[in-house]
C-alpha cells in the first residue's frame, strides 16, 4: 500500500477541559485510506497556525500572489479573549474547512503537512487529566447539522471591517488606509495592532481605525473587571492624555478593562487610568514582550483619531473615566467592608465570650416566705385551710 492520506474529516464536536486550565479543543473523526477511523483533538489556535503554514508552502493556492487563485479555504484567527461561544460558534467555519481542505487537490490534501497534523498523537491517546479537577464536558454537534454544512454555517469568509479615516503608514509592515476602504481581518491582536488585507495589500493596521460592518463593535469587548488582574509594566510610558497614567518598567498595576484598540483602563494603587496593552504582560509569565517592543509603537487611541466618520447611526457605547474611577473605588470600598466586618465580627464573638468564660455560674435566689395575712389576702381557700 502506498503513503497514507485522508479520505474524509469530520468534525463531532468540541470538548471543554479543565486542566492545566481551563481550554478548549475540537473534536475530529479522521477517515484513513487504509479504511481505519482515529479520533483526534485539536486546539483552535493549532488549527489556525497550521492554517498560516500551509498558505506559505502553497503561495499561489492561497492567493498571496494572485487573489483570483486562491483554493484554500479561508480561516478567521483566534479572537484574545476566545470562550465557549465563539468555540461552539466556529463549529460549522471548521466543518466547512475540513470539507474543502479534503477535497483540494492531492498535492495540498496529501501533502505531509496535512497528514502529519491529523495523524493521531500521545495526547489524544491518553488525555491529560487530574482526578481532583472536574472531568471534561463533552458538547457533539446534532446530527442533522452534520448531514448539511448549509445548515451549519454560510460561506467561510474573513471578518470585513471599514476604515473610519485615513491612515498613514509607519513602517514597512504596516498597510496605508482611506477612508471607506474595506479589509478583511486576517489577525486580531490585543496591543490594539489587526494584520488586514485589502486585494492584493496586507499589514497591520490600528484597530481605532476600523468599524465592523454590522455595528458598534463593543460587544467584542469583555465587561469590565473591578476585581483586576495583575500585571507588570514592560516598558515605561509618559502620559500624553489627561485619562492616561505614567509608569515605569517593573512596575505591578491591575487591568480592570480590556479594549479592542489596544489601551486599557488599568488601577494603580487607587489611580485609574489608559495604559498600551502592549507594555504590558501578566504577572507571573514568562517575558515574550521584549522583541516585540523594539520594532513598533503603542496604536493610536480612538478618541484621538480626527475626522473619523462612522456609518452606524448608533454610535459606540463608551465609558467614561469617571464610572470607571467611581465603580472601582467602590469595589475597592467593599472589600475593605467585608474585611472589616468579619475583623469586628471575630473581636465581638472574643468579648462575649471572655466574660463568660472568667464569670462563675450565679446560684438563682430564694424567694422569701410570704406572711400569713397575705396569704389569707391573696390565695385560694385551700392554702387558708392549710394555716389555719
């Protein structure tokens, strides 16, 4: 029998896992040549940095010569902040992907690349678990889905943002914008910097100056959180805004507020402020930032861009600096209330019990005997009878 390849892939669904932390991976039935079935798991972000491999090694197929002769499938890249939504919602791009990917032509579909990825591994064997964290949560797709793609998803297409004002490059990576020009979003990083593409161009471009299509785009954004996250300031910034904090390299702060253009509202002791996401990196990980810093700069702000003209009539929900500093003051109010509340509660249950722990049991009083004319006064017949 000659080299392996894959007849058919199919996509059963995705498997949430708990373990080392929570994650989740898509779940493929992979139909070999040689008749046999192996079941594989697979991450998003693997899928997609096999995705960007096989565009280089077939340039033409992928269109990055020509757009008109491009036969591999599209893939949108990972959003930041990927959840159970967006997993359960990809579903269907990724079946549609699998199809095609399948049924390119043998020098693609065949190639050790694509038989290499889907070939089974250790962990896919042997899954890595711990008994004392939750057992994975398995979610199949219905099987009607499975029988029409059509009924799963529409056309696999890239994300397509407008330009809101014109833009002008930098530097040899980045890609030049007017106003009204129309991109597709290859990649979404959260400094705030988006790789586009528009015909033949592609670079990275400022997220503030793009809108989706469909609306105002902060329901990409997570809520705020006045709990915070800790993080460590990379690399010193000089406020340049009123809202904007100043901060040295080593700094620790906590990010209460993550924003598509790459600048968050971070607190500093009780100071609040916008801060490049970019200097930034999480506390405790390991440094991956540095090279990154070197070669660009923080992204505009979206409150600084001039003459930006948005095509929706409902404008983006923004929130103000104030609710900001109001909100986490009082989260910050409230946990010292809690501590101290359980502090007085502790020194209260001490008290109480300190007195009655030193205090000896008192004996109860004998009440004294009555005299006979108030007995004769006040009780029945019977008890006069008795001291008569």
């Amino acid at each position: 029998m000659g080299d392996a390849f894959i007849r058919h892939i199919e996509l059963l669904g995705y498997e949430r896992r708990f373990f080392p932390s929570q994650h989740y991976v898509y779940v493929f039935l992979v139909k070999w040549n040689d008749l046999s079935e192996k079941v594989v798991y697979r991450r998003f972000t693997e899928i997609y940095e096999f995705h960007k491999v096989l565009k280089e090694m077939f340039p033409i197929e992928s269109g990055d010569i020509n757009i008109e002769n491009r036969i591999i499938p599209h893939l949108p890249a990972p959003r930041w902040f990927d959840g159970q939504r967006s997993t359960e919602n990809r579903q269907g791009t990724l079946a549609e992907y699998c199809y095609t990917l399948v049924n390119l032509p043998h020098k693609i579909s065949r190639c050790l690349h694509v038989v290499s990825f889907f070939k089974v591994r250790h962990d896919d064997m042997n899954p890595v678990t711990d008994s004392q964290i939750k057992k994975p949560e398995v979610f199949l797709l219905p099987k009607d889905s499975k029988q029409s793609l059509t009924d799963i998803t529409g056309p696999i297409v890239l994300q397509t943002y407008r330009a809101i004002a014109d833009y002008e490059k930098s530097s040899k990576s980045e890609m030049a914008l007017k106003a009204g020009d129309m991109v597709d979003i290859v990649e979404k990083s959260e400094n705030g910097w988006w790789f586009c593409q528009l015909k033949n161009k592609h670079g990275w471009v400022p997220a503030a100056y793009l809108e989706p299509m469909d609306g105002p785009d902060e329901s990409e954004e997570p809520e705020p959180n006045y709990a915070g996250e800790s993080y460590a300031v990379q690399k010193s910034y000089t406020a340049v805004e009123e809202d904007e904090l100043t901060l040295k390299e080593g700094d620790t702060i906590e990010v209460i507020h993550k924003l598509l253009d790459g600048w968050w509202v971070i607190r500093k002791d009780e100071t609040m402020g916008y801060y490049p996401s970019m200097y930034l990196q999480k506390a405790g990980e390991v440094n991956s930032v540095k090279s990154e810093l070197r070669n660009r700069s923080a992204p505009p702000r979206r409150s600084t861009i001039r003459n930006a003209k948005s095509i929706h009539k409902r404008g983006r929900k923004q929130i103000s600096q104030e609710t900001y500093r109001r909100n986490s003051k009082k989260y910050i109010q409230s946990q010292w209330n809690m501590q101290g509340n359980s502090q007085n509660k502790a020194n209260v249950i001490i008290e109480k019990n300190e007195p009655q722990e030193n205090k000896a049991k008192a004996q109860p009083a004998v009440p004294p005997r009555p005299s006979k004319d108030l007995i004769l006064n006040r009780c029945t017949e019977r008890t006069r009878r008795k001291i008569l």
